[in-house]
C-alpha cells in the first residue's frame, strides 16, 4: 500500500520519472515472483503505458498496451472488464494520434465488453460512452457525439447525482460539443 501512496503522489506531482521507476522496479519484482504471463504485471505494464501516453512517448506506450491486452486475452477469459480497460486504454492513445477509426473499433469492442459483462449503470460503461462521444466530437460527428454523452450523462446522474465531479464532466463535454464552431 505505502507503494501505491507513492505512485500516485508522484503521478499528482508530475513526477513522471520517479513514477517511471517505480513502475519499472514493480515490473522486475513482479517478473521474478509472478512471472511475465501474470495478470498482474498486465496492469503494472497498462499503468506504464499510462504514464507513457502522459508524456506523448506514444510508440513506447501502445508497444505496453498491445503486450498488456495480448497477457490479458491469453490468461483470463477473452472477454473481462480488464481486457475492456486495455482496450479503452489503447483506444485513447490512438486517438490522441489521430488514429480515429482503430480509436473507434476498440472503444466500441470495448463498450459491447462491459455492457455485456457488467451492470449498465457503472462508471466503466459511462466512461467508455464519454470516452467514445469525444472521438465522434474530434471527427466531427457533433449528432452522434451528442447521443453517446447523453447516455452517458444519464448513466452518470443515477450513480452519483447531478452535481458529482465525474457527471459535471461529462455535462461540460457535450456542451462544449454542442457549441457552434467557429468559422475562421
């Protein structure tokens, strides 16, 4: 736990290469004790990832995610909330390079993941439509984006009300998504 303490403070802080030995020393211990097929040192490699993707070392981040989700899809069931992460994950980063349409597929496989796998009214399935309603926002795609926040917005009222932090963000994406765009 005192680990975890120190991960976060230096992620708060921007501390990126104190986090980034962390993570690393966490890989190498887990690799000796678990072994590199473990589910474990999935999530430590998607946390790596994670860091990567905050400082753009993008090829370095989806090389983490693709070994991440390939661990997952070969130890645990091919369809888990965990592999639904890995993909959420990885589809961000793809979108942040542009790569719209493989961002698309797979926070769309990530979606019908969690729909299927868990209760419609988590977090995890409103944060993939949300995540999902940017992409359409950054391709343009003001009506459809629209839809996606709005589900999202509804599943994110009912789990934690109207003016919890994580639903007024999403409210403040679909209104800035429905902002008329303004012509140079």
């Amino acid at each position: 736990m005192a680990f975890q303490k120190k991960l976060e403070t230096a992620l708060a802080t921007e501390s990126y290469n104190e986090a980034e030995l962390q993570l690393q020393e966490l890989l190498e211990t887990q690799s000796q004790h678990l072994g590199e097929a473990h589910p474990q040192f999935a999530t430590t490699l998607n946390n790596l990832a994670a860091l990567y993707k905050a400082q753009n070392r993008y090829q370095e981040a989806e090389q983490l995610y693709r070994r991440s989700l390939e661990i997952r899809k070969r130890r645990l069931p091919q369809d888990t909330p965990e592999v639904a992460t890995t993909l959420n994950n990885l589809a961000a980063l793809y979108e942040a390079q542009g790569r719209y349409q493989e961002a698309e597929q797979l926070y769309r496989r990530s979606l019908e993941i969690r729909e299927r796998l868990l209760p419609q009214d988590t977090p995890e399935v409103a944060t993939t439509l949300n995540n999902l309603a940017g992409l359409y926002s950054s391709m343009g795609l003001q009506k459809k984006a629209v839809m996606f926040y709005d589900r999202s917005l509804e599943i994110m009222v009912r789990i934690f009300g109207a003016e919890h932090p994580s639903t007024v963000i999403v409210r403040a994406n679909r209104d800035t998504c429905l902002q008329p765009v303004p012509k140079n």
